[in-house]
C-alpha cells in the first residue's frame, strides 16, 4: 500500500485488476500500469491498496479455480483491512477497477454502501458472451466473407451455450467438442482440443453467463465509466450505450468515451495489443488528470 506524506486519515483507493494472472503492478507488456495509476492517485493525497491477485505472487488461494466472484470477496477483503487502519478515514473509500475489475468494483459497491466511488475502466455494460462475440466479428473475422462470418459466430454462440449449459462437467465438454467436430466435417472449420480448453475454465463459464447490468444498478454512489475509442476488448461502440442505460437511474454515474485510448488508456493508433508495448506512455495524461480530479472531488470530507 501507497500512502502519502503525513499522519492521515486518508482518503483511500483500492485498485481493482483485470482478468489473468495479473501481479499489484499490473505488469503487462513492459508496463506497470497499476503501480503508475497508484502513484498518480498518491500524489493526490490517496492512500492507494494494490494487491496480487489470488494464488499469484504473495497473496493466497487458488487462481486456476477462482471466478469474478471469488476476485470480489478478495477486494471486499482488502476495504475491510483499510477500515482497520488508523491512517485511513473509513467514510472515503473508492474502488477503481480495470477491464474485469471495471465489474467487480460496482459488484463490490453495490453490496458495501460506505464506499463512496467508483471508477470503471473498460467495464464492460454488455454480457459477456455478447462481448466476445462481438470482438470475434470485428477482429478475429476481418477479411472473411459474410457468410463465413456467420457461420463463424453461429458455432461460437453454440458452443458458449454448451459451455454454461446447466449439465455435468464432462457432459458440457462433450457438447461442446462436438460443435467443434461438426464444424471441421461440415465446413473444414479445423479446431484443437487447445481451442476449447480456456472455455471450460469455471472463470470463463461464469464471464460467458455474466450479464453485468444488474450490479451496475445497485450501488448508490458516484460511478464514473470510461472507455477508450480505441479499445479492442471492450469496445466503445457497443458497451458506452449499454453502461448509459445501466447507469441512467443513478445520479451521480457519468459515461465518458476517451478519445485515441486504448484498451490500458495509453494514446493508441489502433488499440491493437501489438502495439502496448512500443507506446511509451504507460497511462494517457489526460485519463490520470480525469480519475485523478474526479475521485478527489468525489472524496471529499
């Protein structure tokens, strides 16, 4: 944990990380997008929490086993032990939250009313099968004529369904192989086992099925959501309108899309994971300055 200069109490921030075995830096493609975004806030007078997530570096648990849900109780865990510190002014507490974390900071909020903010990052607003499948349609599938496009899709949304069906493990398995086996027969689709296997992961099973409208509408405090209109995993065009609705009974909530940011809101040209690594920046001026001004103003005393 961050904490600036002086006794305190201090207004206080818990970092929230996206999917995948990602460390309290955010350590992904040569940057440390987590440890820059917490010293930012640091600078700003927040103590700031970061954690790694469960089973990785020095936290505890099981990674391979563990679903969204699990990674909220971890969150929920960590304002818990910022409650018990003295430096820590337990009425100011925000939660930010990055791509999967973008849901699980509201998840967490919409059960814990003292928190009093929240910033999503890439959380997306449409379910999460939908949101593959609409990756797949403008990513995995560009160059592809439009009836190959469709079958494509057609068989994805198939096999999403066979792997969140309510049926045994090996049952949902073999439902799914067989979509796979049906299409390289059919069509000449070709497919390995190493196609499947992420599919059948209890995270990947839970994401497919999430539909994160409903946690959205719980919390009652502030929420602001950004996306960059450069982002290729959670894309502007389909998820701004999606958190708008979501969010439309909730005073305090604002949508904002950021302009020639990516999916990690670095200045991008295409929002490619390929390019992450060359750009130098590590977080856009512009979306620190946001976040920054915005969690201060919405943590005052």
């Amino acid at each position: 944990m961050s904490t600036p200069p002086g006794p305190g109490p201090f207004p206080a921030i818990v970092i929230v990380p996206g999917s995948g075995p990602v460390n309290r830096d955010g350590e992904l493609f040569g940057h440390q997008f987590y440890r820059v975004l917490a010293d930012d806030l640091t600078r700003r007078g927040f103590a700031v929490l970061r954690s790694d997530k469960r089973g990785l570096g020095q936290s505890n648990g099981n990674f391979d086993t563990a679903t969204t849900a699990d990674f909220a109780s971890d969150i929920e865990a960590g304002v818990a032990f910022l409650r018990t510190r003295k430096d820590i002014d337990p009425q100011r507490i925000g939660l930010i939250g990055h791509s999967e974390g973008g849901i699980i900071a509201p998840m967490v909020a919409g059960k814990d009313p003292r928190i009093v903010f929240v910033v999503m990052m890439a959380g997306n607003g449409i379910r999460g099968d939908q949101m593959l499948l609409d990756r797949a349609r403008k990513q995995r599938l560009a160059g592809k004529s439009a009836a190959d496009t469709e079958r494509e899709l057609t068989l994805q949304k198939a096999v999403f369904g066979a792997v969140t069906a309510d049926a045994p493990p090996a049952e949902r398995e073999r439902r799914a192989r067989q979509l796979y086996l049906d299409a390289e027969k059919t069509h000449g689709r070709p497919w390995s086992p190493d196609e499947l296997a992420p599919l059948l992961t209890p995270w990947m099973r839970s994401f497919l099925a999430s539909d994160p409208v409903p946690l959205l509408q719980r919390p009652r405090c502030a929420v602001l959501a950004l996306v960059g209109d450069k982002d290729q995993v959670v894309m502007a065009e389909e998820n701004i309108p999606a958190l708008t609705r979501a969010l439309a009974a909730n005073p305090n909530a604002s949508v904002r899309r950021m302009a020639g940011l990516n999916h990690f809101f670095q200045t991008a040209t295409t929002g490619a994971f390929s390019e992450v690594a060359g750009i130098e920046e590590t977080i856009a001026p512009q979306a620190l300055d946001l976040i920054g001004s915005w969690a201060s103003a919405h943590s005052r005393p």
